[in-house]
C-alpha cells in the first residue's frame, strides 16, 4: 500500500491482523502509531515512513517479537528512543523530532547492522557497547554494508552527537530542521554525480577559499529499470 496518497490515521484495527509486511511508506498517513501494532506477532517489516505520523513511538513495539525491519523515517515523531526488539537488522527512524541519548540497549541487538538516527534531537556520546557492536562489520555476515548515522558531523557547528564509530555522520545542513550561522564569504555548492551499476551522489560545501565546510555522500540508491 506504499505511495497510494493514503490518508487519516492507522486503524487500531491493524494490530489483528496476520500480514508478514506491512508498508505505508510514501502516503498522507497523520496521527499517532497506534499501540495495538504490538499485536502484529506475524510481522517481519514494519515500514511507516515518510508520512505525517506524530506522537512517539509506542513501546509496546518492543512485543514485536519477529520484526526485522522498521522504517519510521520522515515523519514528524517526538519523545525518546524505546526498547526495540531483539531480531532487528534494519531500524531507521532518521528525520523525526526525538530527542534524548541514545541507549545502550541497542547494543543487545545483536543482528543489527543498519541503524538511521540521523536529522533529530538526540544529543550526547554513543554508548561504547554500540560502537563495540558496530566495529564489528555485523553486516558483513549478511552480505550487506555496515551503516550507522548520527548528528556527529564536526563542521563549523558542534556536533549533537559525539560519535567515532558512526560509518556516517550529518551536521548542520543535512535537514531543514537545522538551523546555523554560515560563515562569511561566498559558498559554493558541488554536486557529483556518477552512474555504474548503482547510482552514486556526493555534495559538497565550500566557502570562499574553495575549502570544504560540509560534505554528504555517497549515497547510493539502486539503478533505475526503464
């Protein structure tokens, strides 16, 4: 049911259900994830994002006992990270509002290889089990890149996140929920763009003395099929 301009609310309804995947990315959804998903013991991938969603994310998620996947990415939600379930490989919940540190309970999942915490309002240093658990490349036993972003970029702008085992930091210009001084002069914007069998795109901020004040990239997104 992915990009179908799906409005209104997720029914509480949905947590009786026995669907193995659940997709409403890319639809008009708005209020609040409803508690009842805890009920969703079939599921393997939850993927609510970019919608209009609000609240917070419920912590009865954690009752999810077979999820693998959460996306919860580009929505509007608030409050603190909870406790997730234990098989997660893939959780993205970049591009919201939440706030708090980042906890250690992460690092008990021990199948995770791709973490998005990235353009929110975490703040504070990355617990050592998680960086622990990352140094270990978890992605290479499933064939898949390692990935794990926060708000650590050091550009002119401290960073929210203190983080040196993130594989991908943003700073100040990765969302337009930020907002800095630029320093003076002139800025420039480069973007690099390259076609093999992925597609590859890197950018760059450079002041007026041609010297790098910001980069973001690569990033990678599967080729087009025409």
């Amino acid at each position: 049911l992915s990009q179908n301009n799906l409005s209104g609310s997720i029914p509480f309804e949905i947590g009786y259900t026995s669907l193995i995947s659940v997709n409403f990315d890319g639809n008009l959804l708005t209020g609040s994830i409803p508690s009842s998903i805890s009920l969703l013991a079939s599921t393997r991938r939850l993927i609510l994002s970019n919608n209009k969603l609000q609240g917070t994310i419920p912590h009865e998620i954690v009752n999810i006992t077979g999820l693998t996947t959460l996306d919860l990415s580009h929505n509007s939600l608030r409050g603190k990270l909870p406790v997730f379930p234990e098989k997660l490989q893939n959780i993205r919940v970049n591009n919201n509002y939440l706030e708090g540190t980042i906890p250690s309970s992460i690092a008990t999942l021990e199948k995770l290889f791709k973490l998005r915490l990235e353009a929110n309002n975490l703040t504070g240093d990355v617990p050592k089990a998680i960086c622990d658990h990352f140094r270990k490349d978890p992605g290479s036993h499933f064939g898949y890149q390692t990935i794990f972003s926060t708000d650590c970029a050091h550009q002119f702008l401290p960073p929210k996140v203190n983080c040196d085992c993130c594989t991908w930091c943003t700073g100040a210009f990765s969302s337009n929920k930020r907002s800095g001084t630029c320093p003076g002069g002139e800025i420039k914007v480069d973007i690099n763009y390259k076609q093999s069998d992925w597609y590859r795109m890197s950018w760059y901020i450079h002041d007026s003395g041609n010297q790098t004040i910001f980069q973001e990239g690569p990033l990678l997104s599967l080729p087009k099929v025409s």
